[in-house]
C-alpha cells in the first residue's frame, strides 16, 4: 500500500476499548497506522473516526483510522507492574522530599543497606540532591518526611495522574474520547 496526502507514520489511531474509554492514558494508547489498518481487515476493531488521508493499493484505497474501538472488551487490570516510570507517575513527577521535577530517580524510604526492599511501599521519587542527602539513612532520621507516604496504586489512580501529563501531540478527533469521563465545569 502507498500512502497518500501525507506522511502515514504521523498518523496513529488512539485505541480505544469496547466501552469506549482509551486502553491506556499515560503512555496512551496509540497503535501506528499499520497496525490500526491489519485490526480492521482482521475485524478486531471497529473505525470510530477517520483522517483526511488515505492508503491505497492497485484495487484497494481507505481512510487512514484516527480512532478504532475494539470489538472485545478487554478488563483491565486493577493493579500496574511496579516500573519506575510508574512510581514516578504516582507521584506526579515530583520529588517527595522538597517537590522539585529535574533530575528525577527514587528512593527507598528503609535504606537497601538497611535491609529495605523495592517494592511500592518502600519506594519514592526523588530527586538526585535529596536521593544524596538523604542517603542511607532512615528518613525520621535526617529530617527528610516524604510528602506522601508510598503506596501501591491502582491503575485507575495512574490514569488519572497521567491526564495531568497529556502528550505533545493530540489529534482533535482523539479529544471526545480522553476526557469524556473527567468531571464537567458547571
């Protein structure tokens, strides 16, 4: 297939599941445009809403998706895998000691010297001064409280984070389908 009236790459579709709400927000889920182009011919996906630009064969021409649905739903899971880019979205991006957002890494609360472990309740995001002034040791110790305490979040509490953070880039047609179920101004 050649692509037309431009560059296909550009043009994902946001994928979105059987009840109409996006699989993921942060990352969102997107698919490229050929693998949104294989779901319809395989019927894995009904086309919800279309680009001005086309792909074409010697017999064949169609609309590029914008956003596809899914035919099956697909239950989500209540709880994400423990990732750092995940305890960095719990927790908006922000040191826990002082709130600064540059030079982001985590820290664990019970020092690994100390016997803590990696894991959700013991892990937050800090930034690479207070990670050094903290050290090994205990928080109460040095003074140093988080801001919040960990916890293990679910997948809905990272969505709602990930709102905060949309992408660079979001077509017009994906807009009805992000925020549909966030709170409406009186």
């Amino acid at each position: 297939m050649t692509a037309e009236a431009c560059i296909p790459d550009a043009s994902p579709a946001l994928v979105l599941n059987a009840d109409f709400r996006p699989l993921s927000y942060y990352p969102l889920s997107l698919w490229s445009w050929q693998e949104a182009v294989k779901a319809v011919f395989l019927d894995r996906v009904n086309i919800v809403s279309e680009y001005d630009r086309y792909v074409s064969s010697p017999s064949f021409k169609m609309r590029l998706p914008s956003v596809v649905s899914l035919k099956t739903y697909v239950k989500p899971a209540l709880y994400p895998a423990f990732t750092r880019f995940n305890v960095f979205l719990r927790d908006r991006f922000s040191c826990q000691y002082c709130g600064a957002r540059d030079d982001l890494t985590f820290d664990h609360l019970i020092p690994r010297a100390l016997g803590g472990l990696t894991r959700w309740d013991n892990v937050v995001t800090a930034c690479a001064p207070c990670n050094l002034a903290k050290g090994s040791e205990l928080p109460e110790d040095v003074g140093m409280l988080p801001m919040q305490e960990p916890y293990r979040p679910t997948v809905f509490e990272l969505h709602r984070n990930g709102r905060r953070f949309p992408p660079n880039y979001l077509h017009e047609s994906w807009l009805d389908y992000l925020y549909w179920d966030s709170e409406l101004e009186p």
